[in-house]
C-alpha cells in the first residue's frame, strides 16, 4: 500500500491553527474505514445516509443554492481559525427543502474528507436520552449522554424547537451549546421556525400581527437561547419547495402498486 503523502503513514496531520500546531486524524484513516461503520459513528440515520454535498438539490432556487454554497464553504474551510474559530451553521425554513440535508452532508464531508468526529441527533431524541438518564433503572448518567455531545468536534442538531421548549429543556440545551461555544466547537443546527427577533415580532403585533401567524424561533427557545445561536452560527435562511411534495407522486407510482 503506498504511503499517505500528507501524513506520511501516521494516521496524524498536523495543522496550523492561530500559529499554533495541532494535531489531527488523517484523512486517510477515514478512507480506510467501512463506510457503513463510519456513518454509524456519526449517528447518521438510515434515512439521511446518502445525503451528500454532491447531490443536493437546488434547482432553479436562488436561496437554495446560496445556501448550498454557504454549506460548501463551511466544509472546505475547516478548520476555521480567528474571529471564525467554532463558528457555526444555524439553516431556518420550512418543511421538507434540504435543511437536514446540509447539515448531514457537510457532517460527512468533514469526516470522510478530513477525519473529523461528529455526531448527529434529532432534537426529540436527544431530549429523551438526556430524560432517560434520570430513570434509576437506567444504568447511564446525565454527563454519560452530554459529554460526548459537548465534546465532539462537530455537532448537527436538527429540528430544533419541535417542542415548546421547557425551563428544563432551555436549560439543559443551554448548557450543550454555551460549552460547545465556549471551547469554540462549531454546531450546525437545523429548524422549521424563521428567525425574527423580539422587536420585530412586537412591530407585527402591534401592525395586527403575523397575517400568515405563523409562530418565530424566539417563541419557541426563548430570547437567551436564541441570543446564543445568533452569537456562535451564520443564519442561512432557506426558502424552496417542500420536496416531500413532489416524492409522492413516485411513492404512489412505486411500492403500492
């Protein structure tokens, strides 16, 4: 087998990162790895698994395609350094236009292409385990299902705000994104909820509300929250159509009939 010219048969590459040097697993160990077990490592559900940058659809969507490219970039220029550094993703828009699917594409980009750990979890789910963890019969504490979370390099969580957020929800996801934040280890996070903050949201009351009503990321995560994702990810703002939509048209021309 030839040697790996960036690491020279290491497994270990080193970076530059504000002049210092670290080190970090080759690429190479990666592609060496069974993809199936590498997916697995990452939590990517079976469903998103084949979600890639290659093969997202923008078609003729201006917004779609910047944040493709927004995506892209995020994932070319990792490791970010300087004002950058832990910077993170935050995609908002409606149902079924490619948010997960970003946020899992440059989740695999980073590990297949650059050995980088990371995790994904659905926002239900992660609440749930961390639940879970209180149950005595459970044999797993609450820092057992957190520390990896804080710790791993890179952290998709998607559907943000699918439930009205409890003071103990707040908190605990507080918690998970201000140390992630603190120890500049980015998180790309997906919602279904647009972003307007609260003095915007107190203008449209007053004009007669929101004449679609819809309900905005803020209402659902409070200020604190939200004030946090503002400070550690780049808002990319999506806007498409559902492409679930268009899939039932295959699905009812496929499985049933």
């Amino acid at each position: 087998m030839p040697v790996c010219e960036k690491c020279g048969g290491t497994g270990f590459e080193i970076v530059v990162r504000d002049e210092r040097e670290f080190a970090k697993p080759c690429a190479c160990r990666v592609r060496g790895a069974d993809a199936g077990d590498l997916l697995g490592r990452l939590r990517i559900p079976p469903r998103y698994r084949a979600c890639t940058l290659a093969n997202f659809e923008s078609g003729s969507s201006r917004e779609l395609r910047a944040a493709w490219e927004k995506a892209a970039t995020f994932a070319s220029g990792f490791p970010h350094s300087g004002v950058s550094a832990g910077l993170g993703l935050l995609f908002t828009g409606a149902n079924g236009i490619g948010k997960t699917h970003l946020g899992v594409a440059v989740l695999r980009e980073l590990a297949e292409a650059k050995g980088v750990r990371g995790q994904f979890w659905d926002f239900h789910e992660l609440m749930r385990e961390i639940r879970a963890s209180y149950n005595p019969d459970v044999r797993m504490t609450e820092s057992d299902v957190l520390d990896p979370i804080i710790e791993t390099d890179i952290l998709v969580l998607d559907d943000l705000g699918a439930w009205k957020m409890t003071d103990w929800m707040n908190d605990t996801l507080f918690h998970i994104l201000n140390q992630r934040y603190v120890h500049q280890r980015p998180s790309i996070i997906t919602t279904n909820f647009e972003d307007r903050d609260a003095s915007e949201i107190r203008r449209l009351d007053a004009a007669g509300g929101d004449p679609l009503d819809r309900e905005y990321l803020v209402e659902r995560i409070g200020n604190r929250l939200r004030s946090r994702l503002m400070e550690m990810c780049v808002l990319v703002k999506m806007k498409g159509t559902d492409h679930r939509v268009h899939r039932q048209h295959f699905n009812q021309s496929g499985a049933l009939r």
